[in-house]
C-alpha cells in the first residue's frame, strides 16, 4: 500500500508523526511499521485515524487502501 496522501494529512494536521502517534493511542515505533508496510493497520486504528485527521469514511480507502496505481490515478 502507498500512505503518501495519509501522510500527507499526518503533516497538515499534527506536524509530526510523533503528536499523530500519541494522538491514536500507539507509539511512533509501530506508527512507522503501519506506514511502512511492516505492520497492517487495525479496524479500530483505521477509524480513530480518520476520526482525528478528519478525514471522510467515503475516502478510506484513498489513505489505507491505496496501491502505486491507485496513486498515480489519484494525482492525475
């Protein structure tokens, strides 16, 4: 999966993947295994995440669920 638009909203939102970390209720460790594809995201991570980055349940997918393809149709 590529989070290079969730990770772009981390930066808008929080600054820091480390506020963003606190925020979820995990530390930066597993945040960085989550996107960097070590780890997969929980339901209930997933949900807090959009919650607090605010982003629409009609969206998920474009910050969890996105492949290099989907990307790149994404950002044309």
């Amino acid at each position: 999966m590529s989070y290079s638009k969730l990770r772009g909203r981390i930066r808008e939102v929080f600054e820091t993947n480390e506020k963003f970390s606190k925020d979820l209720g995990i530390n930066i460790t597993s945040l960085s295994a989550k996107l960097n594809n070590k780890t997969p995201w929980k339901r209930e991570e997933i949900e807090k995440a959009c919650e607090i980055l605010s982003i629409p349940i009609e969206d998920v997918h474009l910050y969890f669920f996105c492949t290099k393809s989907c990307e790149n149709a994404t950002t044309k």
